[in-house]
C-alpha cells in the first residue's frame, strides 16, 4: 500500500513534469536568437529532464523514509533452522524457549491458547509438564455447596493470563495493551524475524527523534515508538542446559517456541506431505509404464488401406 502511495505520487511528478517541460520550451523560443540557440536550447532541456529525474528520485527517497518510519524497519531474513521443506523444529531450542517466555514475557502477555497437554512430547515429557501445570493454581467450581475452589493445575488446563481482562492490562502498562503470543508469528508479517528483530532491535534514538516518557525506540516498531522495554538481556533467565543466555540466543530460542505455538502441526505437515509426494511418484512411473506397455503397439502399427480393391 505504502510502495502503491509512493509510485502514484511518482507519476503525478511525472505527468507535471512533462506538462512543464512545453512550457519551458515555448518560453526558450520566445528569447532571443542570441540566448536561445539550437544548442543552448537543446542543453537547457536536457537540464530540466535531468532536474526532473533528481526531483522524482529524492522525491522517492522521502517517500520511502516517510513510510519507513510509519510501518517500521523492514526486519532482515534470518535462516531459521525449521525453514527448510524437510526441516523440522529444534526442540531444544523450544524448550528453551518455554522457559524465557515463562521467566520473562509471561509477566505480561498470554497464550490462552496453548495447554500444558500440548507441550508433552514436544519439549518436555508427561511428568515434567504435569509438573509444571501442579505449579499454577486455577479456579474452578462450582463444587456442591455452589462455591467456587482452586486447584493445581492440570495437563488440560491452558496457560494462565497475567490480567483478568483488557482494562487491567491497559492500566497496568500505562495504556498498552499487550498481545496474546499464541498466535504472534502469523499474525504479523514476516512473523518470525520482525518477533525476533523486534525483540533484539532497541537502540538510542538518532539524533532529532525525540521518545516521550513510558515509551522506549525500536526502528522495527511501527512509528518507532514502543511502550515494552528492552526485555531481553544478557543472563536475564540462567538455562538448564547449561547454554549461554545471550540476549540474540534468548530471542532466537523465544521465537522458535512461539513459531510453534502457532504452527504445531508443521512437522506433522511436512512429513505428509512427502509421503504423498513419494507414493504419487510411484503412481507416476506405473501410469507411464502401463502407457508405454499397453499403447505401444499401436502407436507403432502401421495401416495400409488398400484403395483399388
């Protein structure tokens, strides 16, 4: 949409331009012989295209810086282990991830969607998880006398939300609204890598950007203002595994658990998918064999017709 705005403004210049340049030319004929020569006049409207051209490319240019600050930095690309067509997630690297989100984004944004159930085989075994669902407390009831309880956590039981409700949210973050993770790397464009380089992309505002109070820089940030700090710190969570807990490390591993979070079946996908590549194949090589068998003989037989007799 931004790239459309851009190149229609373009071509207004454009058309303008194009209007101005008779202009110029009817002006350069009436001048005298003594200014307006063959040659000076044909130099005189090479320098009005050549104006032309410049005034549309830093045209462009503030379009794009314009646009830029308005939508944000385009992220890089970054080579994702579980992006190749046969490639599957790290699990490791989920697990990981698990324990940063559940040590550092937890505190504020929710996974309504994503039960403890769904983390067994995937990241942790049946009893670490139901481990982990025993530490949370839930509320639940009615019980016989009509009141309501709390409990231990359980496999089917989703992860618990930081905030009742929106209003809460907002007020506890100074209007912001955090959102719901479960869903974030599809719901963004470019969802892993704009998470990632978000997550990793605060600096000191340049020189003439001015942040308010309660907001932080982050050029990946829409408008480049963003009221989440900078989470991700160096030996901000100590992993179990021993692994070094950078802060690119943190936001790598984070990633990966909310890329799927969001797209479980991936591997599941993938793998389906191959095996219905592979028994088409077959039924490819039968088809064409059985072409080659049956039609053979006459597509190589040769008719005579006798036209006297």
């Amino acid at each position: 949409m931004a790239a459309r705005r851009g190149i229609n403004q373009l071509l207004g210049m454009k058309l303008h331009f194009k209007a101005s340049i008779p202009l110029m030319s009817s002006f350069l004929t009436k001048q005298s012989p003594e200014v307006a020569g063959p040659a000076s006049s044909k130099s005189l409207r090479a320098l009005v295209l050549l104006g032309a051209g410049v005034s549309g490319v830093l045209s462009f240019a503030t379009i794009a810086s314009a646009d830029e600050a308005e939508h944000g930095l385009a992220c890089p690309s970054y080579p994702w282990p579980h992006k190749g067509i046969l490639s599957s997630y790290d699990h490791a690297s989920i697990r990981r991830g698990h324990q940063v989100y559940q040590q550092v984004c937890a505190s504020c944004h929710s996974m309504s969607l994503i039960s403890y159930r769904d983390l067994v085989g995937v990241a942790y075994t049946e009893e670490e998880a139901k481990a982990l669902a025993a530490e949370i407390e839930v509320v639940d009831g009615p019980n016989d006398e009509g009141e309501m309880f709390t409990r231990p956590g359980k496999l089917s039981d989703r992860f618990p939300k930081p905030y009742d409700n929106e209003q809460a949210a907002r007020f506890a973050n100074g209007g912001a609204y955090p959102p719901d993770l479960s869903l974030i790397t599809k719901a963004r464009h470019n969802g892993q890598n704009y998470v990632f380089a978000l997550l990793t992309g605060y600096r000191d505002p340049p020189a003439g950007i001015s942040i308010r109070d309660g907001l932080h820089y982050n050029p990946y940030f829409p408008g480049g203002a963003i009221a989440m700090p900078q989470m991700l710190i160096d030996g901000a969570v100590e992993y179990e595994d021993g692994t070094p807990a950078t802060e690119a490390q943190m936001g790598k591993d984070v990633v990966s658990f909310l890329t799927w979070a969001a797209e479980p079946e991936m591997e599941e996908r993938k793998l389906m998918g191959f095996k219905w590549i592979f028994v088409l194949s077959l039924a490819l090589l039968q088809a064409a064999y059985y072409r080659r068998l049956k039609w053979s003989i006459y597509k190589s037989r040769k008719l005579v017709l006798d036209v006297v007799n």
